[in-house]
C-alpha cells in the first residue's frame, strides 16, 4: 500500500475543489398567455451595476497606463522642442551681439580727428583753414543798450503817517 502515495509520469494529479459552485437555476418563462382582464403589476428588481470582468478590468488599467505615457511623452517632447528653440534663439542672439560689438568697435576707430579730417580731404574737397582766408571785422564800442524811457519808482515800506506828511508837502 505504500506505493499509492507514489506517483508515475510527468503529470501532476489533479486536485479536487474544496467546494461545489453553487448554479443558480431560474424559472422558465411561460409562454402562455394571461388574460388581459387579470393583470397584475409584477415589480421588476433593479438592474444591477454592470461589473467588469477581470480581463476587461486588466485590459482597461492597461489602456489608461497606455495613455497617461503616451501624455507625458508628448509633453516631454513640446518641452524639448521648445529648448531646442530657446537654444536657437540664443545662438542668433550671441551672433548678433558679436556683429553689434564688432560695428560699435568699427565706428569707434573711425571716429578719431584723423580719420574725419581725411575724408574730409577726400571726399568733400575741404582744406585747413589759412591766415589768408581770416577776415577780421572791427565792431565800434558803443553800447547798444538803450535806457528805459520811464521813470520807476520804487516805494519803501513808509508808514501811515509818512505818506499823510508827503501828500501834504507835495512831495
């Protein structure tokens, strides 16, 4: 009798379920019909909340993950775009501070006196200025201010009594 606990092959032996499922049996509906006079309101139960099975469970867990990557995968993507245009930017930015600076350093080293006094020679036709061409005019001292034409006066604080003694005396 030992050798019943020994199994031969390469298959396991199946196990036998601790319980019994319980099949629930409805009633079958009655194709006869009933008499209209006799109606009786039957009260219907109220439908039950659908429940998903584990598989669509499964399947719609996967399909969120699916698209919370697929977001944040466009979104790194917009965000990459944008530093790859701010990186631009910034390159044109530098090139174009480089060419100001390298024109402000142009006008600079053309500004010095000899350089306008050159292409003042050049390209205007001027000459420096000699003793021969200076002119001297000679003004007559006279003072070109003209007097007022009236007299002002001007009053001092002078008291009540002081002006009563001046309209009097006609002063």
């Amino acid at each position: 009798m030992a050798y019943n606990r020994y199994q031969y092959g390469t298959s396991p032996k199946k196990l036998q379920p601790e319980y019994e499922p319980q099949i629930k049996k409805y009633p079958k509906k009655s194709t006869a019909k009933k008499s209209t006079k006799t109606k009786k309101r039957v009260k219907t139960k109220p439908k039950a909340k659908r429940k998903l099975k584990p598989e669509a469970k499964t399947m719609l867990y996967v399909a969120i993950g699916f698209m919370i990557l697929l977001a944040i995968s466009y979104r790194n993507s917009v965000i990459n775009e944008k530093f790859a245009e701010i990186k631009k930017l910034k390159s044109n930015l530098a090139t174009i501070q480089k060419e100001n600076e390298q024109l402000e350093a142009n006008i600079e080293s053309n500004l010095n006196l000899k350089t306008i006094e050159q292409s003042a020679r050049e390209s205007l036709g001027m000459q420096k200025l000699d003793n021969s061409q200076s002119v001297y005019i000679n003004l007559p001292k006279q003072d070109y201010i003209e007097p007022a034409a009236e007299e002002v006066d001007i009053e001092e604080d002078i008291s009540i009594w002081e002006k009563i003694i001046n309209f009097i005396t006609g002063k």
